[in-house]
C-alpha cells in the first residue's frame, strides 16, 4: 500500500481507507462488535492508515468502535470525524459551541488526545461558513484537531471557508456512478491544493456487480429510498457494470477493483474510502491499488461510459436538502 498526501498541508494516509459508517450505521444491521474490531484491525494489518467516521453514525456508536479498534495503533494512523448534525433534534447544527462539543466528545469517544481530521458533515445554512472555518481554525490552534475539513460543500462555501483556514480535504461522492464534482469542484480543490476523499466510490456497492434489478433492500437501510437503486433505474444503469466487467476479465480483476482503479488513476490526491463489514470485501478493495489501467483502458472507459444514460437521482427527501450547491 502506497501513500498519498491530502491538501497542502501534508495529511499523509494510504492511497485507499476504510470508510467505517456501514459498520453500524445506514444499512439497517449493527455488525457484530468483535468482528468489526477485527476487520478495522485488519485493515491496519493490510496498509490502511486512514479510517472515517463521525458522530452521526450510530449515533457515537460507530466513533466509540472506531476508537477502541484503533487504540493500539495511536499515533500510527489518521482517524477523520464529522461534526454538523443536530443529534437527538432535526437538520443541521454547526454553530461554534456546537462545534467545540461535539470535538471535546469525539476525543473521549475516539481515545484519542487530538483529531487527525474535523469535516463539517453539511454545510449549514444558518452559520455563516467563517464562523465554521474560524472555530475549527482556534481548535487547530489549541491542538485539539489537526485538519479541516468540509464535506458535500459547494465551490463557494469552500473558497469562503478555505480563505478563513486551509481546508485539508473535502469528502464528497464520486465514482463512475456519480461524475458531478468533475464539472466545478474537482477543478476548484486543484486550484486550491485541496485533496478529495470520495465517499461511495462503489456506487453504493452498484459498482460490485453484486446488485441488479432483482435486488431488494430491507426498509432500514438508505438504499431502498435512492431513485438511483430503484429496480427500474438498476436495469437500466447496468450498462455501467458490464463495461467493468468486461475490463475486469482482461485484467483479471473484479468490478469494484476496476472502479477504485479508475479513481486512484484520476487524481493523485484522491483517497476513496469504500466501506465493508467482511474482510474479504476489504481485501478485494486494497487489491484495487495493485490495478494499473493503461491510458487505453482509461479512454476506453471514459469513451464507453459517456454512451451510457444513467437514470436516477442520487438522493431523495431529507438526504436531498442537506445538499451544498
């Protein structure tokens, strides 16, 4: 496992991390504990330096997780959690005190003595993003967090934020499912010299060729209300999956392997972050990093690609409005 450098201002973490959400959050089932620490373990053990949570998820029982897994790893690895959320209330709560909170608890959850990387969750559109930006800038100052980061954040809230502090990273979905921060926030982050974390690099496990029309999803878990991963839109949208696949037999591969190759090969200051709770899935996903598509395949994908209509929007309801333009 190689490394890779987010932003300017040298967050170092492995070229692929383990996105920890699905442990215990969105899909309707709570993984069993030991099993969870086992796998995050693991991830350690294969080369992963980089692992994602935040308080939301659960709530606090995936930092709490997150926390104990890594414990005997301090100081080697780089833990990210999120803050912006209204917990126990609705919508969204970045207000400075809010903000000090939520650090001060995370620390305890996560037992740790200062927080690798603090993302706003959303942008909230009743703090004014300088007051976000200038409160993490003073918790920076007192060494409690040593990144920040924003999350879903549109062009302008990033350029405002990042000229109040440096913005390490911006987590946002990207993946061959969902190409849209290539058309402005891409561009922006180069600009900028802020690194990008895709979140969902696998389409939501669209990507794995592991789901199709027949697919069902228990009423718990968040993709049974994405119009993307409706039964009609799949069948149509599995256009995508057959073109990886068919790369995929040539490079002896599999599907999502291709799809975070295709990532890794965009950018290099890109870190997906798919998230598993079985370790062959995780195992499967750092063999993407040992994937090298030739500039051939990377055209070819993206020739093949632009023919196919992909139907479907990505979020619907609540999910939909806590979206940054």
């Amino acid at each position: 496992m190689k490394n890779r450098v987010l932003g300017k201002r040298g967050l170092e973490v492995s070229e692929i991390g383990l996105g920890c959400m699905g442990i215990s959050h969105g899909y309707g089932v709570i993984a069993d504990k030991k099993q969870s620490i086992e796998l995050i373990r693991k991830a350690v053990e294969l080369g992963i330096t980089f692992f994602d949570t935040a308080e939301v998820y659960g709530p606090y029982i995936n930092e709490e997780l997150v926390g104990e897994a890594l414990e005997p790893f301090k100081g080697q690895v780089v833990i990210a959690t999120k803050f912006g959320f209204n917990i126990g209330g609705e919508g969204l709560d970045s207000r400075p005190e809010r903000i000090r909170k939520v650090a001060e608890e995370s620390l305890k959850r996560l037992r740790i003595d200062c927080i690798d990387l603090f993302y706003q969750h959303r942008v909230d559109p009743n703090v004014p993003i300088e007051e976000v930006a200038g409160t993490v800038g003073d918790l920076i100052n007192e060494g409690k967090v040593k990144h920040f980061g924003l999350s879903e954040a549109g062009v302008k809230n990033i350029r405002r934020a990042h000229a109040v502090c440096p913005v390490t990273a911006l987590q946002s979905e990207y993946s061959l499912f969902w190409r849209e921060p290539e058309k402005e926030i891409i561009p922006t982050l180069e600009e900028l010299g802020i690194g990008l974390v895709p979140f969902s690099p696998l389409g939501k496990g669209f990507l794995t060729g592991k789901i199709n029309e027949n697919t069902t999803f228990d009423s718990k878990d968040f993709r049974s209300t994405v119009p993307r991963l409706s039964p009609e839109n799949i069948k149509a949208n599995l256009a995508l999956v057959d073109l990886l696949k068919n790369i995929a037999v040539r490079k002896n591969a599999t599907p999502a392997q291709i799809a975070l190759a295709w990532l890794l090969a965009q950018k290099p200051w890109i870190v997906p972050i798919p998230g598993t709770t079985k370790i062959e899935r995780l195992i499967e996903n750092i063999g993407a990093t040992s994937v090298e598509l030739t500039d051939e395949e990377l055209q070819q994908i993206e020739i093949e690609s632009a023919k196919i209509k992909l139907v479907g929007d990505r979020y619907s309801g609540d999910n939909a409005k806590f979206i940054d333009r």
